[in-house]
C-alpha cells in the first residue's frame, strides 16, 4: 500500500482535508516516544489503496519543536518504529492567502528529496480578495501538479484523487532520502525561489483593507476584545454544565434503564436471573456503558463548540487576547480555554487542549487540568462546609476555588521549569486567518469523528475500571454472604480496602474508612463521594444541594473529631483540599490515557495523589496548630 | 522605528528583528524577512499589534512588535 504525507502550514485546512478524505477510516496515535499526534487514514484515489498520514502543521522543516521534528523525520526518513518507512508522496497544502511560507515548505520538501503535488486551499478566501491563482501556471512555475480544492465543501476532491493515483502508478519506487541539517544553509535560496516563483505566477500583494481587518478593528480593540473574549469563555462555561446536564441524565437513563431492563429479562430467560453474573452485567458493563454513553453530549458539544470556533478563524484571535495572561504561567494564550473549561468538567477540558499548537503545550496544559475544581467537587464542599462551617459554608466553598487557582499557577510555575521549559519568553508571531462562515457538513463530520474516538479508545478503560469497582463492591470478606449479593460496603472487599488505606490519612486527621472509601469512589466520579458517605453509615445520600440528613452529619462530625484527635474543622479543610487536588476521575484519566500515553497519565495522577496528601497534611497540621 | 511606535495604517519596509537567531529565521521563513513592506493594522490590548503582510495577517506580542524595526515609507 502506498503511503501519502500531508504536508503544511498550520490551519491551512490539512486536517479537514484529511478528514474528508479518509472519512471514518482513520485512527489517531502518538509518533513513536513522544506526545505528539498524528492521524493515519485510508484513502483510494482511483481504486489504488493509500495510507494517508496527517501530519503536524509547520512553517518549517528546521524544527524548533517536537510537532515539527515529526514532521521533518517523516518526510526526511527519519522516522521510527510506524513512521520508519518514509512516505512515496508528499501533498502539500498551499494556503492561497499566504503562498510565500506555503512554497517555502514546498521548496524543503522537495529540497529532502520527496516528490509532492501541490494542494491549493483557500482560493476562495483569496479570490474575494482579488487573488486570483492559477494553478497551471503555478504548476509550470514549480515544475509539479498543482490542484484547487476547498476542503470544507469538498470541490476538487476528484482531480485531487486522480491526480495522486496518476503520480502513484507511475512512480513505485520509494523516494532517495535528503539531508534536513543542509536546510538551514538553504533557508536564504528558498527565499529567493520562492519570490521567482511568485512573480513568475504573477501574484503579487495588493494593499488592501479586508472584511476580517474591519471586524478585527472591532474584536481586537483593547476595551471589546477583553470583555468579548470573557463572554465567549463565559458561553462555553454555560455550554458544558448547564446545557450538557439534562442531555447527559438523558443519555445515561437510556442505558442503565431500559437497556439494563432488557438485559435482565434477557438473563432471567435465560435462567441468570438475580445471579452474578446479572450483578456484573448491570453493575459492572451496563453502568461503565453508561457512564461513556452519558458523557457523549458532554463532548459533542464541547467539540462542536471548538470547530465553531477554529472554522471561523476567532480562536486564533484568542491566543492573542489571552497571550499576556498565559505567558506568566508559560503557556500559550489558547490554554486559557481548557483551564476554564475544567472548572465545569476536567473531560471536555482535556478534549480542548487540541486546540494548542505544540505538543509540549497541549501536555502542560493537560497536566494542569486535573487541579481546575470541576463542579462534580463542589458537590463534596456543599456538603463538607454545611455539616462543619454552616455558618461560614459559602466562604469555604468560594475559598476552594480560591484554592484550585493557586494550585494550577503552582503547578504552572513547576512546568515552566520542566515540561515547558523556555516557553514564555518566545515572541509571540501568530498568523491570523480570514474569518470564515463555519460548514454544517465538515463541523459534522469532525464531531462524529472526534466523539467515536472517545467512545473507542476512552470507553475501554472506563468499563474496565467501573468493573474493577464492582468486583471490590461485590466480593465478601466476611462470612454469610455471596459474590454479587447486596453486600454492606463495610463487609465487602472496598471496605476492607478503604479499611487498610485508612491510616494513611491518619496525619491528614481523616484517617476514618468512611473517608477513605468515599475518596476511593471519588476517583470513579467524584459526584459519589457523598453519595458513598451517606451507604458506608448506612444512610440515604443527601439532596443535589449537598444538604445532609441532621443524623448523618452528626456522624460524620463524630468520626472526625475522633480521627483528628479533637480538630474536626482542620480534618474538614483537609479532605476539601485532597478531595480538589488528588485525581480526577476514571474518565478524566482515561481521556488523558487517550491523548498522552500512560507514562504522562500515571505521572500525573502519582503527581496529584502525592500534592494532595501532602497539602491535605499541611492543612491539618496548620489547621489545628492554631 | 519599531512596529510597536509606528501608526496604524503607515507601510513600513523591514529592516531587522532584535530577536535570537531561531525566532529571526522563523520570522523570515513565514515572510517577515528584511525587505518586505509592512503595515499594522491593528492595535490591541496589552501592547500588541496586528500587521499586514501582503494577504497574510500576523498578531504580534508587544516585545516582538518592539523589537522589529523598519523605516517608514509614507506618513499614516
């Protein structure tokens, strides 16, 4: 099977362009030893069968970033383990805007030695700019096939198609390899080809005031560009808590309701009724279902909402607006949307770092995420603060997400000196693309795409761990009951084990097993935090607004002043803390699993359950000290 | 002058960029090279400025719209 490259400058429309091609038939990884993803599809221009690789967008093959050296690796030959063999073609995407850094890429890529077809997007942006490029005379000026298309309506697909497989039959051999390091030596020849090129195609740059320049004079002045930039933070905030929640009850009653009723009667036929085997079904593989099923709105949305705003070009504008306020952190001005993001939900938050540039970026910001007190935490802190700060209950909860800002800018501040390290204090050039009315179809097809990749490589992990959960739930420790009974959690294998954890919480004044259990539950969803409180005191859960049953906070208050040694308040504030720092939950670490690779997801829940012990320690100790 | 002190509308032929080698060869390699005739068009909050380059559009921070320096072409 022949392999195909994409090649290009960022948001030139690769991607779309790539997602139009291989259409379902595409699967995301990481390169080899890194963070970086890219996306591998199947494609049959002319019946011929093509592996399609999109590759990080780049202005450049001298690489000043893991992103682009995967792109120079692949199309040098550089690559390892699945990028070892090098591509037979190149398609490199011509932004028709910005053809000067567009035939610069060109010229390297041709420069290592790799046959390309030219792309040309955006024709119709320069076309109402008066700009009008002809591709054949550019295709005699570079001496390669040049083809029109528009990837978000889908005009020039087959003259694109057919263009490949021509190239294809009729070159099978694979391409001799370049030196990338002669590049640099070669920067100012590529400069001056590139200025041959364009005056031979006769494009040249009128001076001209566009549509985007007059409602960017409006969008980027200093006192509307601010508030705006708020407002749209703001909408997404709104977008993924309080549209998503009716949608996501919606979702999952489907699953653990009628489709766990069907799977009952199902077993009962076939004469499983009641057994364990019904217990893990429903329990275990039903509930885990669930959970995956209910979080689709949640990302369709939060996808649907990002395309919306790369489609139209304003996200670009927010890396600009939010620059300054990122860069003390090191991070680029797009972070902002994720770490606000996480403050209603830390999933759609870590779906969100695809909008950075970098890898090493889209990693920081990820690892920063879980620390952003989702609204599933203030749940724990409703409750925590009325049965120990009734009268003070608002203030503590308000100082928790005073405390999660600190955290983050802390955690920040640690990442600047590693994972980002040097970010920050590079200058911030950023090319800003036309405004555009967003496509129906391409914003479609991106979202069914990006929501079936969470549902398969997400969804695993979570139905695995919700079944880990039930089997701790349903395996006795104590005599008289059976494997999937109703146990009670205190005579269950999850009692035992949140009965040996105990201690540990010991310097942290909640070593109490109903504490640890409720923080073992925690990290499946940290909305059951309570919820598993109320059942190991063998109580009803409290109502959404976290107000608790007068007997269960008497209890809760009596296990604390018991554990804490007389400083139940200080026990309080120190579960609040380890209950906003330590890991997120199940599918938060799954979706980062997904976007990272395990060695970065473990780090960061090693990282956060160790902040959060040790924070959890400093507070109570502080605490009862005064 | 530099990018940063000149008037919204005023073209500007490139001189030179006060930057590191890396961020200068970047800089070039996406077109803002000695030579290429330039405009802002945009001022925006913090110091930063929007610059046309021929079709393109590039949003600069305040320390890099400073540290590019031109010689005006024309009055805004």
């Amino acid at each position: 099977m022949a392999r195909v490259a994409l090649v290009g400058n960022p948001n030139v429309g690769k991607s779309t362009l790539f997602n139009l091609l291989t259409g379902a038939w595409q699967v995301t990884m990481n390169a080899p030893r890194t963070t970086v993803s890219l996306e591998i599809g199947q494609w049959q221009p002319g019946g011929l069968g093509v592996e399609l690789m999109d590759l990080p967008g780049t202005y450049s093959l001298i690489a000043q970033s893991p992103d682009e050296e995967v792109t120079r690796d692949v199309v040098a030959g550089l690559g390892t383990g699945i990028l070892a063999r090098r591509p037979d073609l190149a398609m490199v995407v011509l932004d028709a805007t910005a053809l000067s850094s567009s035939l610069y890429l060109l010229a390297q890529v041709r420069a290592l030695g790799m046959p390309a077809v030219a792309v040309v997007t955006m024709a119709d942006v320069a076309g109402a700019r008066g700009l009008a490029v002809d591709t054949a005379t550019l295709a005699a000026a570079i001496d390669a096939p040049v083809v029109t298309v528009n990837p978000r309506g889908g005009q020039g697909i087959e003259v694109l198609a057919e263009t490949v497989a021509d190239y294809l039959m009729e070159h099978r051999q694979a391409p001799d390899g370049g030196n990338a390091e002669a590049l640099v030596d070669q920067a100012d020849q590529f400069f001056d080809w590139v200025a041959s090129i364009l005056d031979r195609a006769e494009i040249h740059h009128a001076e001209t005031v566009t549509a985007s320049d007059k409602a960017d004079r409006l969008l980027l002045r200093p006192w509307v560009g601010v508030p705006l930039f708020l407002a749209v933070l703001w909408a997404l905030f709104q977008l993924t808590t309080v549209v998503a929640a009716p949608l996501q009850d919606g979702f999952e009653w489907v699953i653990t309701g009628p489709v766990a009723d069907a799977a009952v009667w199902l077993l009962g036929r076939a004469g499983w009724a009641g057994g364990w085997l019904e217990s893990l079904v429903v329990d275990g593989v039903l509930a885990g279902a669930g959970v995956v099923v209910s979080f689709l709105p949640l990302m369709a949305i939060m996808f649907a909402a990002i395309a919306l705003l790369e489609d139209s070009g304003y996200m670009a504008r927010v890396a600009f607006v939010a620059d300054r306020l990122m860069r003390t952190i090191a991070l680029d001005g797009r972070a902002v949307l994720p770490l606000v993001i996480g403050f209603g939900c830390n999933l759609p938050a870590l779906a969100a770092t695809r909008t950075l540039p970098s890898a090493r970026q889209r990693l920081a910001v990820g690892l920063l995420i879980p620390y952003s007190s989702c609204t599933a935490r203030l749940v724990v802190y409703l409750f925590v603060a009325q049965v120990f700060f009734p009268r003070y209950a608002g203030t503590v909860v308000f100082a928790m997400y005073g405390v999660s800002v600190a955290v983050m800018v802390a955690a920040g501040l640690i990442l600047r000196g590693t994972t980002v390290r040097g970010a920050g204090s590079e200058p911030l050039v950023l090319a800003l693309p036309a405004y555009q009315v967003p496509r129906v179809r391409a914003l479609t097809r991106s979202i069914l795409l990006r929501c079936r990749g969470f549902a398969i490589h997400a969804g695993g992990l979570i139905v695995a761990l919700t079944m880990a959960v039930w089997l701790l739930m349903s395996v006795p420790v104590t005599s008289g009951y059976a494997l999937g009974e109703d146990i009670p959690a205190r005579d269950s294998l999850f009692g035992a084990t949140a009965q040996a954890l105990a201690p540990v919480f010991t310097p942290a004044g909640f070593g109490d097993w109903h504490a640890s259990a409720a923080l073992i539950t925690g990290f499946v969803a940290k909305e059951t935090v309570v919820a598993t409180i109320a059942t190991t005191y063998g109580m009803d859960a409290p109502d959404d607004a976290g107000a608790p049953p007068s007997d269960l906070g008497e209890q809760v208050r009596a296990s604390l002043l018991q554990s804490s040694g007389g400083s139940p308040g200080a026990a309080a504030l120190a579960f609040m803390v380890f209950s906003l720092v330590y890991t997120p939950c199940m599918v938060a670490v799954s979706e980062m699993r997904r976007l990272f690779g395990w060695r970065p997801t473990l780090a960061s829940v090693g990282a956060s359950v160790v902040a959060a012990w040790v924070l959890a320690v400093v507070v109570f100790q502080v605490g009862r000290a005064l | 002058m530099t990018i940063r002190d000149c008037p919204v509308g005023c073209p500007v032929r490139l001189d030179d960029a006060a930057l590191d080698d890396a961020a200068r060869l970047r800089m070039c390699e996406i077109g803002l090279r000695p030579g290429a005739v330039v405009r802002v068009v945009q001022c925006a909050a913090f110091g930063g400025r929007v610059i046309a380059c021929g079709h393109q559009r590039f949003a600069l921070d305040a320390a890099t719209a400073a540290a590019l320096r031109g010689t005006q072409l024309t009055a805004a």
